[in-house]
C-alpha cells in the first residue's frame, strides 16, 4: 500500500479547516487551570468537544480557569502530573480519544530556583502522561507541547529548524529537551505500533489576555500600569518570536487532527512567527504602551540576572508546507488584542463572553496576511 502523504492536499482544505472535527470527540488536556489550557480549554468547548482536564490548582491571583468559568462546562481534575497512578486512572475513567500534553513548570527564572523540581515536573510529567496514554487504549492522537527553547542556542541569526541539536542551557529548557527525547523514544518503542499518532510542537513566546504569571512581559506590564506605575523591563535587548496565544493554540488543533486522520502527518513542528515578528522585548513593550494608551511607558531595569538566551527565532517551514499554516495576527495586533483583553478585564465586562468574541474573532478570519483559505474557519456544526 503507497504511503499516504501529510500534506492540505492528501487531507483536504474543508477537512482540515474545521474545527467542528472536534465535536463530541473525547479530548484530554493537562495544564487546562494554566495560561495556554484555560484559552485551548474554552476553544474546545466552543467546538463541542467534551473535554477533561488534570492540572494543579491555577496560583491565588486572578485565574483565567476560573474567570472563565471552565469547570461548569468540563470534567475538571485537580491533580499533579507527579501523580502517575492518579494521572493514568482519570485518563482511563475519561476514554480520550485525543490529548494535548500542555501541564509544565514553565518559568525560567523559577527553574533556577527549583531545578529539581522543574525536571520531575517537565521530564518525570511527560513519562507519566506517556505512560497513561500507553495504558489507555482509546486514544489515537498525542501532543506533546513544549518551547522553542529546547534547542542548543548558539545566538545566531537564523531560525532553528525541527532537526537542529536538542540541549536547552536552562533548567527549563533542558528539562523540555529531555521531554522531546522521552516523547519520541515511547512512540518508537510503544505508541506508534499501539496506532497512537504522536507528535510535539515546539512554540514561541505567546501574549494574550488572562496570563498573570510572574516574570512574564505582558502580564508585567499590566501589574505596573493597573498600579500607575512604570513597567519595569528587565532584559529589554533580548530577542524573542512573540505571537498571540491563539496562534500557537490553532496549530495545535491542527497537528492533533490532522495525525488523527494521517499518521503521515506526525513529527516535530516549530509554531512561531515571521521574522518581521521577532522583536525585542523593548520594542513589545513599546507596542503595548502605545495600545494601551494614557500615560503608559517602561524604564530598562536591568539587574543582570541568570542566564536567559539573547536571541532565538524559529524556522516555521515545515509546518507551513505540511498544513499551509501561518501566522494570522502580526505582532503589533497582537499586542492590541492582548491589551483591550485587559483592559476589559480591569473594567469588569463580561470576560466569558470577550474571550468567547475574540475566539471567533480570530478563527474566522478567511484572508489576512496574504492567506487564501487554507486556515482554520469557525464552524460549529
């Protein structure tokens, strides 16, 4: 039998564009209380998908699981992807038919203070949800979600492809090579004969409302200007691909369906933004204060530090080829969707429905940046 190709034309633009392919298919996600799992969460819900979810607790601060109103419309398991006897019993209670592996210490900064912990939650995780999906019969499709920092940056100025070295400098990064290597090690050697289709996507830096993390830009720089206060940038030279959260979230939506129906359609795949788009974190924060408006500005208040990469950029060919993916919203509408999100928010409105508005916002969008179609369209039924 002639091996069937990953491609929009072995798939079909009307298959791959809609995402009512997702309704009443059973959908696993960690990390759903996060930053990221709380917007792929809502996505999910809107398709019609029934959707469980194991995570931890979101932190104290404002939670966009809960502003959001998550759990009434999912099966929501407080739970710590440590726990593997715990992790694979919800996921054989939930019968998935796809899952999105999103759960992760994902701080830097934080990785440096707690490098043990950083790996048993990033490495020892991703063996655990692994191990679940082996153990789960139902399933069909697996994603495992890391960064862009996996690789060995070497500072240079082109973008890192899907086959350059994995060795993350960082306690983070490193622990998010090493979860590559175990993702592709269990489909070689358990998931791929089982007929799970496997894959990983590596993103960029993603803004977007309701992320409140510390150490983080955009959430920085809300915290300041809701005080009326300066944000304060800590490493304004480096170099990152910002793109909105929905951006990388639509990506992944694809690869999942796409393995579903394609086991060609498997691999590793770098989501991040044109080169026009990789900017520095001064100028993001340039971009924000000028959406925001008022008295908003920054001040460069950097300490030294450990060490953090200067410059990093992806190489988006493969993805591009395979499924015509690209991204919709350039940086500087990013940074405006992101800042009306909060300032809404800090205003009181409805977020539920905002978010819900700017979902559909962005997934119907037809044409935009020299697109013709071959994107993912809103269709609920």
């Amino acid at each position: 039998m002639e091996k069937r190709k990953c491609s929009m034309e072995s798939m079909g633009v009307e298959d791959m564009n809609n995402l009512a392919f997702f309704k009443g298919k059973k959908v696993f996600l960690t990390g759903h209380t996060g930053f990221k799992g709380s917007w792929l969460s809502r996505i999910l819900i809107l398709t019609g998908a029934e959707v469980t979810g194991y995570a931890l607790e979101a932190p104290a601060e404002a939670k966009l699981f809960d502003t959001l109103h998550l759990e009434k419309n999912m099966h929501s398991v407080i739970g710590d992807i440590r726990d593997r006897e715990k992790l694979i019993r919800t996921m054989q209670e939930a019968q998935p038919e796809i899952v999105f592996h999103l759960a992760a210490q994902p701080i830097v900064r934080e990785s440096y203070k707690d490098p043990v912990g950083t790996y048993e939650t990033n490495v020892m995780g991703t063996v655990n949800i692994l191990e679940a999906v082996r153990q789960t019969k139902s399933v069909k499709s697996f994603l495992n979600v890391t960064t862009d920092k996996v690789y060995k940056n070497n500072e240079w100025e082109w973008g890192y492809r899907e086959i350059d070295e994995l060795d993350g400098y960082d306690p983070y990064s490193n622990s998010k090579s090493c979860s590559e290597l175990v993702t592709h090690s269990y489909e070689k050697s358990f998931l791929k004969e089982a007929g799970v289709a496997v894959s990983t996507a590596r993103a960029g830096n993603v803004i977007g409302g309701g992320d409140f993390a510390p150490d983080r830009i955009i959430p920085d720089c809300v915290r300041a200007v809701a005080k009326g206060e300066k944000i304060a940038v800590r490493n304004p030279h480096s170099t990152r691909p910002y793109q909105h959260v929905l951006e990388p979230l639509g990506a992944y939506l694809m690869i999942a369906q796409a393995q579903y129906e394609n086991p060609a359609c498997t691999g590793s795949y770098n989501v991040g933004p044109g080169d026009e788009d990789c900017i520095t974190t001064g100028q993001l924060a340039d971009l924000f204060c000028n959406s925001w408006g008022g008295e908003a500005t920054w001040e460069n208040l950097y300490q030294g530090g450990p060490h953090e990469a200067n410059f990093l950029k992806l190489d988006c060919s493969k993805i591009r080829t395979a499924f015509g993916w690209k991204p919709h919203w350039q940086v500087a509408q990013a940074v405006k969707e992101t800042a009306v999100w909060y300032q809404a928010w800090l205003e009181g409105k409805d977020m539920e429905a905002f978010t819900d508005e700017q979902i559909r916002k962005y997934f119907t969008l037809q044409e935009r940046n020299g697109n013709t179609g071959k994107r993912w369209i809103w269709r609920e039924s």
